[in-house]
C-alpha cells in the first residue's frame, strides 16, 4: 500500500530511557523512604490523543460508487471502506488471462516444433542453424508468456485497488467525498476519510522541570525507574481508568516558556473508552 495511502502519525521520544523516565517520578523523597511505605503520588494534567491516524486515499482514478461506512463507525482492519466501479478494471483484468491463455499455447506449440526439430536433425532432415531457430522462437514463447503473467498480476492489482479498505482497526471520520464522483488522483492527493486507531491510545502531558530533576535522584539505573514506577490515569469524574499504561517518549528538551518537558504515555483502550480530545490526570507513583 503506497506512503501516502497510509500516512499515520507517530511519536518517538529522543531522550534516554532515564529523562523519558525520570520526568514522571517527581517524588521529593528517597527510594528509601519509599521503601519505608511512604508511596507520594505525582500528578499532571493530559489530553487523549490518537497514537496512530492515516488518511484514506485513492490509488488509482476511478468512479466512487459506493462508501460503506457512517461517520463514527469502528471498524476492522481489512473491512471495505470504500467501492469504485469494477468494469474498466476488470475488463483489463479480463483481457490480460485472454493474452496469458494465448501466450501459454504458443509456448507449448513452439516447444512441440523443438521436439520435431530434434527428431528431424538426428535424421538429417533438417540442419542445425533450422534446429536452433525453432529453439529461439520457443525461448521467445517463453518470454511473451512471462509478460502475459505479469500483466494478469498488474490487471489484478487494479483490480484489488478498486476497493479501498480499512488498514488498521479504528474509528471512521465523516467520509470527504460523495458517492457518484470520479475521483483523479492526478489533482494530488485526495483524502476520502481519516482513520483514528483507538487501542491503544496516548495521553500527553507537560512534566515540570522540578518534578523531572527530584525524580532523576532517585534511582540507580534506567531499568530500576522503569520497574520502580506505575503510571495509571485519572477520568475527568475522579474515576481511576482500569489499566496502567506505559510510557511512549519524551521531548528531547524542555519548553523554553514555560520549562516542562512533553511526554506521551501509552493505554490499552479495549473498552474503548478514552477518545482523542479527552482531558484527564496522569498519576505516577513508586512501586512497593
């Protein structure tokens, strides 16, 4: 599928795995203390945006007849977004196994003429610059067909474009075309509808530098912060969401302004339940 049919978003953090770590472990006391039983949350605000986005467009040029989705609808990887009108295509398609099936029987005939040929010169009936010419047609055969069968692959590739599906599991934006229209990809890029993956999710969130400097003392190793630590997020009615989430990255600096660092963390979102726009609390705390 071509780059621009998929351009997704991603977001990969340049920091090391201690600052990316660091800047959600804001605790003023030592791991020691923490030992103790003393577990200090750290909270900040987030907003639910989508970990992964693509737009929808046409590959080929050709008549839309048919959009199978409503604004809002979830779909699965694989299911048809979108039908264009089959006949042209298929025709091509059509034609190309006619050209194949011809190819395929001139190639047996030549290879028949060989054999004959053969059989001809160990009589000496027939020379051998005759014998090595029907050795060259039947190569030539050979060749036509090898063309034909790419041209069948090619036909059924355009046959495969004329319907648009769904590249990853999502929630469908309005569609941006109407049904009935010719859409040209010579015009540039048309995008027909946005796909948002919704499990998993991200959250992201401004860290403080003070919060980002008490944490980076508390631990001795990169591995030690990431298995010292939980981060799980707080709904906009104070309900705790079900699942812990990961951290994804970091900002490789802090905001000149207003000195935080940027960093997105992860969620599993099976219940579908966190969408893009929603602004919630992420909590960190120190593990037992």
């Amino acid at each position: 599928m071509p780059d621009r049919f998929l351009r997704g978003t991603s977001r990969i953090g340049l920091a090391s795995a201690a600052a990316l770590f660091g800047v959600l472990l804001g605790l003023s006391q030592t791991p020691a203390a923490a030992q103790d039983g003393a577990y200090e949350v750290v909270q900040f605000e987030g907003t639910v945006v989508p970990a992964r986005e693509a737009d929808i467009t046409p590959i080929v040029s050709g008549w839309l007849r048919h959009i199978a989705f409503v604004p809002g609808q979830i779909v699965d990887e694989g299911d048809v977004l979108f039908e264009f009108a089959m006949p042209p295509a298929q025709y091509r398609l059509d034609l190309a196994k006619a050209q194949q099936d011809a190819a395929q029987a001139q190639l047996q005939e030549a290879i028949a003429e060989v054999k004959r040929a053969e059989l001809l010169k160990d009589r000496d009936v027939v020379s051998e610059v005759e014998l090595e010419k029907t050795i060259a047609l039947r190569d030539i055969a050979a060749a036509n067909l090898a063309a034909a069968e790419a041209n069948v692959g090619l036909a059924g590739l355009g046959v495969m474009q004329m319907t648009q599906k769904a590249p990853f599991a999502g929630m469908m934006s309005a569609p941006m075309v109407r049904e009935n229209g010719w859409q040209d990809v010579g015009d540039g890029d048309i995008t027909m509808a946005i796909i948002t993956q919704l499990d998993p999710i991200q959250v992201v969130g401004e860290v403080p530098y003070d919060v980002y400097a008490a944490r980076q003392k508390m631990f001795g190793s990169d591995q030690e912060l990431i298995d010292g630590i939980a981060l799980s997020l707080i709904l906009p009615g104070g309900e705790v969401y079900p699942h812990e989430g990961r951290l994804v990255s970091g900002g490789y600096k802090f905001e000149a302004e207003s000195q935080k660092m940027t960093v997105w963390v992860e969620f599993p979102n099976p219940e579908l339940l966190l969408r893009p726009g929603l602004k919630v609390a992420i909590q960190s705390r120190v593990k037992p």
